[in-house]
C-alpha cells in the first residue's frame, strides 16, 4: 500500500538560484525502510522538510492517504502531522538546552492538545522507557546527556505522536560507532513492533545497507538512481552510485 | 624506532584519563588509535607534541622522539620539534584555520627556508591536490569547502617535511567521497615522503583502511594492539569484538547488531577490575579481581583480557543477535 506519494516536487532557493530539490517522484509503501543517499548539500534534508512542509514547495504534489499535502490548510496540516514525524540530524542542535528532557517530550502534547495533566508525565515516562531511557532522565538537561542519548530523546519525541510515518535525517551521523550500532538497533526494533515507514537519510552507505529495503541515489537535487538495496549495492547502473559504492568504507 | 611512548600517564586535575599507554612508531609506518570519545585517545595524541599545558595536566612517563624525552624538553626546543618535525592535523578544519589570514599565508608560515616561497607554496598546493588555488593568493578559509580546507590543513602539516604526523580524526567532519580522497591524499603523501603516522580516529573501517597497526584504546589504556590483519581476521579483546559488530554494513542487513551495551564509564568512576567488566558479553567472576596486564597472543598482537584464548571461540555468530 502506497503511505506516500510524491511528484514531481521542486524546490529552489531564490536568493542562490539553487535548485535543491528538481522534480522529486517516488513513493513510499507502508512499513518499508527508504533510504536516501547522496553527499552533503545535494537536497536531502530539503526533500525532508518538503514533505513535512516544513519549507514550503515550488510546485508538485505530495499525496498522503488520498491527502494533497500541499493543498491542505495549515490546521489540517498540524492535524496530519501526527502521524508523519521526523528524527533531525544533531542531537545536540535539535534539544532547547534550557528544558527538561520531560518538558521536551511533554511539549508534543501541548502542542498536539491530545494528552492532557498527569497523563503526559506518565506517557512521556513510557517513552522513555521505550527507548532504552528511564524516569529519571525526566528531570535532567539535554547538555547532562551524551549524544546517543540524546539522539534517544530526539527518537523518543518522534514517537510521541504514534506516527505511522518517520524521517529519520541523519540520525546516526554524529555518533560514535559503538553508539551508532545501538541506535541503529533501536530503530530497526521500533520499525519491527510498531509497523513504522522511514524515510532513512544518511550519506553513510553501510549504515543505508544494513537498514533500508529500497534505496534512491540524489545527486545535486535529482535522483540519479533508485532501486531494491539488493540492486543497487550488487549491480549499481549510475556513475555516481558507482562512485559512492567505491569510496564507502564498506567492510 | 622514530616514537616510542612509555608507559604514559596523564591526569588533569586528579583525575587520569591516560593511565599507561605504551604505542611505538617506525619510520614510515601508520598506526591508528581507536576508542570511543572520552577514552583518551586525543589526549595522548596532543602529549606527543607537549600540547597539554602543565597547570592543566599531570603527565608522567616517556615519549621518546629521536632518543629525546619530549616530555622533558624546554619551550625553545620543543619549538624545534613542533610544527618541524612533528606537525598535528585537527578533527575540524574550518576552527583550526585562522579566519583572517589567507591560505597563503597560513602554508607561508610553516615555511622554513623564505627563499622562492611562492614555489614552494604551489609545490605543496600541488602535492595535496589544491592546483586550483596556486597563485590565488588572496583566498580565504572561508572560500573554500570542508574537503579543500582539510587539505590545505594537510598541506601546512608536511610544509616543513616532518617525520610524524598526528592526524586526529581528520576525515570526521567530511562526506563519504570527500573522506576516500582525503584517506587516498594522506596515504599516497606517506609514500611519497616516508611518512609515518599517529592516525586518531573512533571508526574502524577508515582505522581498517589506511593504518600499518591499530591500537584499541578503552578507559585510558590500550587494550588490544596488533598488525591490521591480526585485528581484522582474529580481534581478541571483546571491546574489539564490540567494535567490529558494531560496523553497520549490507552484509549485515536487517539484523540486529550485536551491540557494546551501555556506555564508556567515567574516569572518576571507574570499575575494579577489568575496566570493560560492566559492558563485557563474556565476563566471568575472575575478572573483577585486577585490571589484566597486556598479554602477547602471537608476534606483535597483545590484548588486556585473561580469556582471550576462549572468546574467539565463544563469539556469537550473526544470526542470532539480539538487542
């Protein structure tokens, strides 16, 4: 079943006459894992907020659950935003260093009006939890927390809505790669028992490879090549691909 | 032997976060220190050129340099060493660049002969694959993307054609293809001017694919050290287990990693014993007696675990990992 389907999306930066994202289509199915690949500064986070609506697009659809997500008011587009979440790229810019990891996680809530009083301390508890933290991290500060657990909170607060949907930016790029292998961990279990979709962006092809069932190759805001892992990582057709296969640290 | 380090410690304030690292670098070799942040891995690279200031740090033990104990030298020829033969290339690049000097300058600072120095300059732009900057002589850092500013870090490093180079975590900041070339940069310069190198860094697989040897660093000590292939095809130290799993790869699609649970402990807190005790998957009750000294398995292959025989053996194959 189709969750997503994007077309020809376009985006460009006026002011750099850049065009960071140039006629995105493809779709994305229900419980699979979509990675996608390519160097810094090719559009990756860009297609990201453009699918959230965090920037807003140039021209093209994207369909969620027969939804246009480009034509719908902004309060819909709160409404829907519950079930479409996102994991940003650095745990460290992405937490206010001035709340509780509670009052982050809570703050969905507020935002969302769906969970009110004691219920959203005992949700936000369940949360972490869920994610390999405990109550006590409740009360503590983001600069009290390493980066993985940080990056735990940044998962943590995605989940928060029950999405049915998550980009996942980078999560693991700033991470050690001891840390990176249990976070990693924790999105492949959390994708298993919820029956999530993500969206997987990185530029690391092993950590794509070991997590993502379909991949698609950007390169300076197109796509260059997509396919099943399987494909792309055995017999890659673009020069590109061929490119980021060679100088992948793969093992 | 151009380096030798003895039983090196470093505290700041009373606290020891190096607590005796012995590494040896031949001419021209490349040996890489792994560990995750917070194991004291940039501290020992920073000791090796006295960086660490002596209010901050307590530093005992021997870096032998060319027969010279580093750590005994007086400012005037540590200034001799530093920056001449041996020179240091930071993680970030673009905070290690003075912002308001040219790149031509920077490189003409390292410089020790001021004879022909634009020559020079292009013949070091050169060898470090900045041909598009020579005889621009007006660009900035800030001019230049993440990938040519290390290079023109590199290219400061070997102006003064230095025996050592401590290269700490030098492609973390960069992109994919970017890193390749810069690990293919620093390999062929290695080569070509008989370099050897003190190669920092968290991740194996570039660890894995430019270094001679490798030294795995954990709470201040090294606890597995040998030739790259002896790590790859038999790691010994389940904290190299650990890191070896933990490389996410196509390989391994789908499954679970057979993860280091936990996290590094604090230097203030340490556990008795084996200092890997609390994350340990094949820990035993012996273990928490005393820490283990670094045992020879094979030629030039040493690890700090007393069941280092067993655990080869008793590696989990891949399929049935769990969280």
């Amino acid at each position: 079943m189709k969750l997503l389907k994007i077309d020809s999306l376009h985006k460009t930066f006026k002011k750099h006459k850049v065009s960071a994202v140039d006629g995105a289509s493809f779709s994305i199915f229900k419980g699979e894992v979509l990675g996608l690949v390519g160097e810094s500064g090719c559009g990756k986070t860009t297609l990201a907020k453009l699918i959230l609506r965090l920037i807003d697009a140039d021209k093209g659809s994207i369909f969620y659950k027969d939804k246009d997500l480009l034509k719908i008011s902004h309060s819909d587009m709160r409404k829907t935003r519950k079930s479409l979440q996102i994991i940003f790229q650095d745990p460290y810019a992405s937490l206010d260093p001035r709340m509780r990891i509670g009052e982050v996680i809570e703050e969905v809530y507020d935002i969302h009006k769906n969970v009110t009083g004691r219920e959203k301390k005992n949700k936000a508890i369940e949360l972490l939890e869920t994610v390999g933290l405990g109550e006590v991290y409740l009360q503590r500060l983001s600069s009290e927390l390493s980066g993985g657990e940080r990056q735990r909170v940044g998962i943590a607060r995605a989940l928060a809505t029950d999405p049915e949907f998550i980009i996942c930016d980078e999560p693991v790029s700033s991470l050690d790669i001891s840390i990176q292998a249990q976070i990693l961990n924790l999105l492949i279990d959390l994708q298993k028992r919820k029956n999530l979709t993500y969206l997987f962006i990185s530029h690391d092809l092993g950590v794509i490879g070991s997590i993502c069932d379909r991949v698609m190759v950007m390169q300076s805001g197109k796509f260059v090549e997509s396919g099943s892992c399987e494909t792309i990582f055995r017999n890659p057709k673009h020069e590109y691909t061929k490119t980021l296969l060679k100088s992948a640290l793969l093992s | 032997m151009l380096l030798q380090i003895k039983n090196l410690k470093v505290g700041y304030r009373n606290i020891e976060v190096v607590r005796g690292v012995e590494l040896n670098i031949d001419k021209g070799e490349c040996v890489g220190l792994i560990g995750e942040s917070g194991c004291g891995k940039t501290t020992v690279g920073l000791s090796v050129t006295k960086l660490i200031p002596e209010r901050i740090g307590m530093t005992s033990g021997e870096i032998l340099f060319e027969d010279k104990n580093i750590l005994k030298l007086n400012p005037e020829e540590l200034r001799n060493i530093r920056g001449k033969k041996i020179s240091y290339v930071f993680q970030e690049p673009f905070s290690s660049l003075n912002p308001v000097f040219t790149v031509y300058e920077q490189i003409r600072e390292m410089l020790e002969k001021k004879n022909n120095i634009y020559i020079q300059i292009a013949e070091i732009l050169k060898s470090v694959g900045l041909e598009k900057i020579i005889g621009r002589k007006n660009v900035y850092p800030h001019e230049l993307s993440g990938g040519m500013q290390q290079r023109a870090m590199i290219g400061m490093a070997i102006a003064s054609k230095p025996s050592l180079v401590i290269l700490d975590e030098p492609t973390t900041a960069l992109d994919v293809t970017i890193q390749r070339q810069i690990l293919d940069l620093i390999t062929g310069l290695k080569n070509k001017m008989n370099l050897s190198i003190l190669f920092i860094s968290h991740d194996l697989r570039i660890v894995f694919s430019i270094a001679d040897k490798i030294g795995i660093m954990y709470a201040g000590k090294i606890v597995e050290y040998g030739t790259k292939e002896k790590i790859i095809s038999s790691p010994s130290h389940p904290y190299t287990i650990g890191l070896i799993d933990s490389i996410p790869s196509f390989e391994h699609r789908k499954q679970l990693f057979n993860v280091i649970g936990g996290k590094a402990p604090l230097f203030s807190e340490l556990p008795k014993g084996c200092k890997f005790y609390p994350r340990c998957r094949f820990r035993i009750k012996e273990c928490l007696k005393k820490e283990p000294e670094l045992k020879d398995i094979s030629a030039d292959h040493f690890s700090r675990c007393i069941l280092t025989s067993e655990i080869a053996a008793r590696r989990l194959p891949k399929q049935n990992r769990s969280i």
